[in-house]
C-alpha cells in the first residue's frame, strides 16, 4: 500500500485482510491494483466486497475478475 493505491501481486493471504480492511478505512480515495493478482483468499475478497475502493486494473483471471466486477473502476485523470 503506497499512498492511496493498494496493489495485491500474487497470492494475497488471510493475513492481509485486517491491514487492507484497515487501510479502506483510513483511506477514502482508496484505488486498488489487482493486475498481479493471482489469487485471494476469501477474507480479502469479503473485505474488497464490502469497501467496494475503486479499481485501477482487474485481476487478469476472469474468474476472479467476474467476483469482482462490482468494484467501480478507476477512471484516469
């Protein structure tokens, strides 16, 4: 997480959703990058799910992507 753009590379662990859900709260322009995202676990998908941050790129499986899609995108400046 840097700034206000989180970006979840690889296979992203339950150990990540209480810092994630953290830092949704504390950072209301949140962005988040899932282009490198290989994986989630379902606590970090229930924590994205919920904050609904918006979303600079999806994660390249379409399956992941399709749980996803109601991200709102990111739209560039």
């Amino acid at each position: 997480m840097e700034g206000a753009i989180a970006s979840l590379c690889g296979h992203v662990a339950i150990e990540e959703a209480e810092a994630l859900a953290e830092w949704l709260r504390a950072t209301p322009d949140a962005v988040v990058n899932l282009s490198a995202c290989e994986a989630l676990h379902s606590a970090v998908l229930q924590v994205l799910l919920v904050a609904l941050p918006r979303c600079a790129a999806p994660p390249p499986d379409q399956v992941l992507a399709a749980l996803l899609f109601i991200l709102p995108a990111e739209v560039p400046a």
